[in-house]
C-alpha cells in the first residue's frame, strides 16, 4: 500500500530494536500473518531472520483474521503485522473481532516516531483501547522484556494486545541490557494456571445432578480449550445424560450417540425440543448468548442451569448457578462427587432410536422453483462429496447455518468461524489461510458467500497461494441474503441488498486455481473428479443458490424482529 511517509530510513544495525522484538516473538510463535509497509519493514527483516514463518496476506484485516483462525484451528499463540496509520486502521474490524472472541493475539505495528506526530500519523493508542485492545510500545532500551509483556497479557487475558515499534526506533540499535555471553535474556513466559473450582460450588452444583431426572451437558468452545471433551463424556455416561455443544463447540463429544449435536438456533427440531425438556442443564465452556439461547426459548422455564466459566460472574440471566473455575477440573470434580449414583435413565429409555444430527435435516428440493439451488441440498451433498479428512472455515451471512448444520465436523478445532463475536462478513478468505497454516491433514474448506467474498477479495491470492487442499464454496444468491430477508421481506428497498451475478469460479481460475460454476446438484461431479484427482491445490464451487430458502435460524429471529446473527 501507498504512504506518505518518506523513503529513507536510518541504515539498520546488526541488533536493533526490531530485531529485539523480531527474536523475543519468535520464541513463542511459528508464524505471522500480514502486510509489509514502512512501519514494519525491519521488523519483517530481521523475523525472517529468525526462521519463523512469514505468510504475506494481500490486505491488513486479512492478517489479523488468517493469525486469528490460526489460533482456533491449532490453539498456538497468534501474531499479525501492519504498518502505521491506515495500514493498521485497516486492521481494526478483525482485532475487534479478537477481543470479543477472546483471541489471544499479538499485532506488531509501526508507530508514530517519538519525536512527534507526522501528518499522517493517528493515535493509534486511543484507537486500539476503544476496541478493548491494549497497547505495549517498546523503546531502544525494554524491546525484549516490552514484548514478553505484550504475549504474557495476551496469553493470560485471553485477549488481543497491540505492540507498537516507533518509527525513528525501528532501525536504530538497541541499548538493551544483554548476558554475559552478549546475547539477550529471554525470561521464560509465565503460562496462566488452571482455576481450582470451589469445592462447596462443586458439591452444590453436583447435588442438582444426582436429582436430576432428565440432565444436559450444554458444552462450548471453552471445554474443547480446556479438554474437558474426556471426562464430560464420562460424566455423560454416570448421568444418563444427553450432551449437545454450541456450533463453536461441534465435534466435542466424537459422534457419541448421546450427543444431540448443536444447540440453539442451528439445531434440529428434535434436538431442540430435548434440550427444551431437561430439567437441569449443564453448560461447560459456553457464554449462552442470545442466539445459543434460541433468544429465551432453549431451556424450559423450570430447568436448573448450572455454568462452568471462567467468567468472574454469569453469562446470562437464566444461568441458576456459576462454577468458576477450569471446565476439565470442575468436570473431574463432579464426576468424583457423583460416584455411585444411579443414572438418570434419560437416555438410555430414548436414545436408541435418535438419528446422527446430519442427518435429521431437512434435505431440500434440489433445485428451487426459481431455478436456483436449494442451499440444504447443496450442504447435504457437500457433505457427501467432501473429503471427510476436513476443516471447515465459515464466514459469515444468511447461509452460515449450513455447513455447521450438514457438514460432519471432526472435531471443535476444525470448524473455525472468524467473525461471529463481533458480528462481522467478510473474513472468510484470510482465515481460510490461517487455518490452513496449522497444517491439519486433509482439506481446507471455506463456505463463503458473494457479499462476504467481496469485501474478502484480495486473499482469494493467498488461500490460491498459500493453500495446499482447498475447496472455497460461494453460497452465491446474487444478494446480502440476510438483509433481504430480515428487511426486504417488510417493504424496505431492496436495491442497496442486491449485488449483481459475480462471476467467482472465473475470479479463481484468474488467479491461478480451479473454478467451477454449479448450477445443479449434477455440476458437482467436478468435485468428485477433484477429490479422485488427489485433492491438489484450491477449486472453487460457485454454487448459484436461491434466495427462496430461509434458513431455520433467521426463520426463527425473524418471529422476535430483526436481530444481528450471533454464535456461541
């Protein structure tokens, strides 16, 4: 990108205040995700120096979206770059999306010089702590023990931070203490312990279990975080219980039979209405949000919620009881408090008969009357066609329902969905990258819309680049489809909602993938011929769907009145 900043810089010594920050990062992380620009030109320099990874996105938010996904598809810590002024304003709507999520991410930027602001130069401070991110300026003499700080608060805050290297310090030497030996000390970072449970929390909380005759364990992406997917399963079993898990939480339980699969506004008519029957729920790792809720309408009235959270204080107003604490501990702790007690018989009188979530929806008509694809067909047949070996990377928009809906998930840590906490479109493409930078085996497959795909456009580049298997599926409506539902349905002018027929397969092709248009469920016989082929590079599927189908969930939203789209 362009900038009005002057093209000389200092000439770079062997140990400077970037190379202090580009050594002391490299310690705790194996890639970083973004653009080059003035501001972080030696820092790049001197990281690449350090054999970390370097993957070069084609726009700033890309990178803070690809090192997010990075960190929810792998659990390592995430790092992202920019630039000063508008390179790092652009990076402001997916480091927002980080601090909702709890990400914990560290965005190294340039920044104005110490000497003073230059005409293009922003507070950058100010900008940051109004998303709820702090900055952590390094000077000539704490580089070192400046960035350490930074990765210890955002480890132990389970949030983002910004670390900001000044421009007039960025090339100069730094006066940091070193050894005896003349290298730097690296102190070690302190990991964050595990929070005990309250035991007489524990003993309450287990007390509602034993008497509960119909018992739910409700786990989210915090039990996947924790591993707590073992012994809730075992706790499962000494209940007699049903488990579901929230979308971010998919695939936590292995395909148990017990497991109803997601709750709240993806979930099964049938699983709905058994959640809705449990008079005392579980929920471990998962903050009920409105949307996990069903908007009220999840839990029965008379059912007793307990929650296990790291939260200082419950996350909704139906939660009956908190367990503060570490959801594998409080998870041993109540299985230990429930030995022999008798199951509840819940599952065991019904379960027998319940088939696996997948496949208890609605399958569709194929192609709609408008000639378009019936989207829960197209998600049924994906499933069928697609590697099984797969990480599925969703972004966001009408059809997010889909693929967290039809798609079998192997597990919480491969389906990433950037986007959700802050209620964003348009990260798909990048965190499809970062996803893919963690290196699972099998297939990377991002389900995108045309809105989203847009804005995300630049790093439909890097996932052809950087991508080894890859299939990118355009839910293609030719509209912001929830906004045509949500408020065209009620009379409001839908121009501004329309986008005209993109031509995405021929965009892929352009940039050097596969591309595909699917127009019929027959069309996706190319898929096949791809996955038989080796399952090689990226195709993209711009699958033409009908704006006729009103996913379940926004059905649902629609009865209380427009609302943003939420996933817990």
């Amino acid at each position: 990108m362009s900038e009005h900043a002057p093209s000389t810089v200092p000439a770079v010594t062997p140990s400077t205040v970037s190379a202090r920050v580009a050594q002391a990062l490299s310690r705790h992380v194996s890639d970083v995700f973004g653009v080059m620009g003035n501001g972080n030109a030696h820092f790049l320099d001197a990281l690449a120096a350090t054999g970390t990874r370097i993957t070069a996105m084609r726009h700033e938010a890309g990178g803070v979206a690809a090192a997010d996904a990075y960190f929810r598809a792998g659990g390592a810590l995430a790092a992202a770059t920019a630039t000063y002024g508008a390179g790092f304003t652009n990076t402001l709507t997916p480091l927002a999306e980080a601090v909702m999520a709890r990400i914990p991410l560290v965005l190294v930027v340039g920044d104005a010089p110490t000497t003073g602001t230059r005409p293009w130069d922003v507070d950058q401070f100010q900008i940051a702590a109004g998303l709820g991110a702090p900055t952590f300026t390094v000077g000539r003499d704490d580089a070192t023990a400046t960035t350490l700080r930074a990765i210890e608060h955002a480890v132990h805050r389970r949030t983002a931070v910004v670390l900001a290297i000044p421009y007039d310090l960025a090339a100069v030497a730094s006066d940091e203490p070193l050894r005896a030996d003349g290298t730097p000390h690296h102190p070690a970072l302190v990991r964050p312990s595990r929070v005990e449970p309250v035991a007489r929390r524990l003993d309450t909380a287990a007390a509602a279990l034993r008497s509960a005759r119909r018992p739910l364990i409700l786990a989210g992406r915090g039990a996947w975080l924790a591993d707590a997917g073992p012994v809730l399963g075992a706790l499962a079993e000494r209940l007699d219980a049903y488990t579901a898990t929230t979308a971010l939480g998919l695939g936590l339980f292995g395909g148990s039979d017990r497991d109803l699969g997601v709750a709240g506004g993806f979930a099964t008519e049938r699983a709905a209405r058994t959640i809705a029957d449990a008079d005392v729920v579980l929920v471990v790792g998962a903050g009920l949000n409105q949307f996990t809720m069903r908007f009220g309408e999840a839990f029965s009235p008379e059912a007793h919620v307990i929650q296990v959270d790291l939260a200082d204080a419950p996350t909704n107003a139906r939660v009956d009881e908190l367990v503060r604490g570490d959801a594998a501990l409080a998870a041993a702790g109540l299985l230990d408090r429930l030995d022999g007690a008798a199951g509840s018989g819940w599952f065991t009188a019904g379960g027998a008969v319940r088939p696996a979530p997948h496949l208890d929806r609605d399958p569709g008509v194929g192609v709609c009357a408008d000639g378009r694809l019936d989207p829960r067909s197209l998600a049924h047949r994906l499933n069928e066609l697609l590697p099984q070996d797969r990480t599925v990377v969703q972004d966001g928009g009408h059809f997010i329902g889909w693929a967290p809906s039809y798609l079998d998930i192997p597990s919480p840590d491969r389906l990433v969905m950037v986007g959700t906490a802050y209620q964003t479109i348009g990260l798909g493409f990048p965190s499809a990258v970062g996803a893919a930078a963690v290196g699972h085996p099998g297939t990377t497959v991002l389900c995108t819309g045309d809105g989203g795909g847009l804005m995300a456009l630049p790093d439909l580049d890097t996932v052809i680049r950087t991508v080894r298997s890859g299939v990118v599926v355009v839910f293609n409506d030719a509209a912001y489809g929830a906004e045509v539902h949500q408020y065209g349905s009620r009379g409001l002018d839908q121009a501004p909602m329309l986008i005209d027929e993109v031509d995405f397969a021929a965009l892929a092709r352009a940039l050097g993938g596969q591309g595909l248009t699917i127009d019929t469920l027959a069309d996706l016989d190319g898929l096949t011929a791809w996955v038989h082929a080796g399952a090689d590079g990226v195709l993209l599927l711009d699958c033409r769907i009908s704006t006729s189908v009103v996913a379940p969930y926004l059905s649902e939203m629609m009865h209380q009145g427009p609302r943003p789209i939420a996933v817990d």
